[in-house]
C-alpha cells in the first residue's frame, strides 16, 4: 500500500470533494481522511467498502490498478465518446486526453 494516501487524494479530487465530504462518505472524521492521505494512518476495510458502494474505485486504491469497466455499465453518450475517441490519429487523441485532463483539473480547484 505504498501510494494509497496519494491515490485517495487523487480520487477525491477526482470526485470534486473536500476532505471532509469525502471523509463522511467513508463514515470517518475529515482529520482521519487527512491522516489516510498523508499515510500517517490506514484506513480500515468497513471505510474503503463505504467508498467503493458510493462508486470509488477500490482497487485502485489498493493496488493503483483501475477496475476494467464493463461496456454495459457505460451509457450511450459515454460509449460513443470512446468510439469516436479510437478512431482519432495518435496525436489527436493525445490532444483530447489533455483537454479531459485540463477540464477534471479545473473541477477540483
């Protein structure tokens, strides 16, 4: 679990949360959250499945390895993007996950 802290505060930010919104979906104070993301402590199991019913991405966590998504799980606006998306030359797709990348960023600030 070396980069767990850092990969909760990646999915938080993610999220658009603050520590202690995130901290309440795990059932845990906003200082335990800081605590975990510091690496001053490990959450507990009851905390990161609280997370993973909300949606988080607990593997990840864990391991810093996505869970792959099934295609029935995405809706049509989200598959279609992904269509599109494949058919793009290398340098436009690098163009369009630095766009994603930017507009994510600007949702955390």
């Amino acid at each position: 679990m070396n980069h767990l802290g850092s990969r909760l505060k990646e999915e938080r930010k993610t999220l658009g949360l603050s520590q202690q919104e995130f901290a309440a979906i795990g059932g845990v104070e906003a200082n335990a959250q800081g605590k975990y993301e510091s690496g001053e402590r490990t959450p507990r199991s009851g905390y990161l499945a609280a997370l993973g019913v909300k949606g988080v991405d607990v593997l990840y966590l864990l391991s810093g390895c996505r869970t792959p998504l099934r295609i029935d799980s995405l809706s049509d606006a989200e598959r279609n993007v992904i269509i599109h998306y494949r058919a793009l030359t290398d340098l436009d797709q690098d163009a369009i996950s630095q766009l994603a990348l930017s507009l994510s960023e600007c949702l955390t600030e």
